[in-house]
C-alpha cells in the first residue's frame, strides 16, 4: 500500500518526488550509498555517473524493482512509496522506460504499447494515436512484432509504452545509448517536447552527460553510490572537474 508521510515530516512543497537517504544493496554490494535529492514538478533532472556508479539501481528503487534499504524514504507525490507494490508505483504515476528497453519480442507494437497502460482501466484510442503522432514511425510499424524493430525504433516504442501509463513522472535509463547522433537528438528534442506541453515531469539517467546536461534544469553526480555535486545544469557544466570526467574535455 501507498503510505502517507508521517505528520511533520520534510517533505519539500513543490517537489514531486523527494528522496531521502536512500541505500541499495545487492547482498554485500552496497550500490547506493544514502543519497537525497528531490524533483519539482514540472521539471526535467538528470542523473549523471560513470558505470557502475548506481544510476540504474537508484531507478529500480524509485519504481520499486529493487528494494531500498531500511531508512531510505521515497515520497512521490505527497505519498510515501518506498518499497510498495510496483503495480501501485505505476498507478500513481511513476513510471520508467528500462536500461535495454525490455520490449516484449514477440508481441506487436501496438500490444507493446497497450501493456504500457495495464495498470489503467480505460485506455482510448486517441491515446495510442497521440504515441503514433509523437513517433510516426511506430504507426507504419503497428503490427510488426516488437523484437524486429530497430535498437532506435524499440527505444521509440520503450518511452511510448511507458506514455500509455499516463505518467507525471518519466524515468529515463540511458534513452540514448547505441542510437545514431541524429536519432539522440531527435529522442532529446521529443522529449523536451513532453516536458514543456505535456507537463511531464522527467528523470533522466544518461551516459552522455553533454546531452543530459543541455536538456535538464537540475543535475545529480552520481560517483560510487553517492552525490559528489549537485546544482542547475548550467554549473555543472561550467565545472572544470565536470568537464574533465564527464565531457571528456
Ligand atoms: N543484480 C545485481 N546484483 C549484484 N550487483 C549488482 C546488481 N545490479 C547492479 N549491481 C552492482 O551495483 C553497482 C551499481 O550498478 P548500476 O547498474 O546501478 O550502475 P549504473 O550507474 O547504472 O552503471 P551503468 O552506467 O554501467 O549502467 C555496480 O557495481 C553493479 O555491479
Ligand atoms: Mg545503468
């Protein structure tokens, strides 16, 4: 069950989500080591880091794939939703296009993005068409099966899929990795595009720091399972120890 937070707690008022503190751990493997940041509404905040440095292991806390350690506290919404039911996570509008997009091979890309709105009662047909306008791509390629698309087209499908959820927050891993520079850009430009009309409010995990960084407001360093720095985009990418580690500069 979702929880409301507990009278007096710290929640910032205008943040959609707030993380407090949060540890992953795989048996001994202490993969995020008790980090805090919050999201506001509305806004687009990017997560960067070297490999291995908890990117992924803090979204599948977030959407309650893995568990987040006892302390941790996860609040979307105004609700406490650490740890609960991913089922539930998704309902409340939360919702994550996966590392490796996870289509499903051999459903067709329409059933790919009808699943994307399982945890909803009615889905309209407007719905779908609004993915196909975003993507065109994937409306020639309706009843083609999910597994033949390309790495570029099953990215398409990966976000539209988690679009038929209705989320208010979009979590983003790597939405760019193995794609063409045009087609990153063009995932990039899309995406902005749901912030700024569709009012998504976007987490964004990427290996490619220049884009992530140009794209969000706000950014997160994510070093070993901790932030090191944190602050508007426009600082981080001023920052000489950002430029040299992360921009290749
Ligand atoms: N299922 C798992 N079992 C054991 N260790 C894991 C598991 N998943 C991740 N790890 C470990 O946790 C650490 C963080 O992994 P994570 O996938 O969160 O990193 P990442 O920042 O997303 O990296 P990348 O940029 O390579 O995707 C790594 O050391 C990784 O080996
Ligand atoms: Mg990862």
């Amino acid at each position: 069950m979702l929880r409301s937070p507990p009278p007096g707690s710290t929640t910032i008022a205008e943040a959609l989500l707030t993380v407090d503190n949060l540890h992953v751990y795989y048996g001994g493997i202490h993969a995020v080591q008790g980090i805090s940041f919050s999201i506001e509404s509305g806004a687009i905040a990017t997560l960067i880091g070297a490999n291995g440095a908890g990117k992924s292991s803090t979204l599948r806390a977030l959407s309650g794939i893995v568990p987040a350690a006892p302390g941790s506290r996860i609040c979307f919404d105004g609700q406490d939703i650490t740890n609960a039911p991913p089922h539930l996570i998704v309902a409340a509008g939360l919702c994550q296009v996966p590392e490796g997009r996870r289509i499903f091979a051999s459903m067709s890309v329409e059933e790919n993005l009808l699943l994307g709105a399982f945890a909803r009662e009615n889905v309209s047909r407007a719905e779908l068409d609004h993915v196909y306008t975003l993507f065109p791509i994937l409306a020639e390629r309706r009843a083609q099966s999910g597994g033949t698309l390309s790495g570029g087209e099953q990215q398409m499908l990966a976000i539209g899929r988690a679009l038929m959820a209705r989320p208010r927050l979009l979590l983003l891993d790597e939405p760019s990795l193995g794609l063409a520079p045009l087609l990153v850009s063009e995932i990039f430009r899309i995406l902005a595009g749901l912030n700024q009309t569709d009012g998504v409010t976007i987490l964004l995990v990427e290996q490619n720091a220049r884009k992530a960084l140009a794209t969000a407001q706000h950014g997160y360093v994510l070093e070993t399972g901790r932030v090191t720095l944190s602050g508007p985009c426009a600082e981080l990418l001023a920052d000489e120890g950002v430029r040299r580690a992360y921009l290749g500069e």
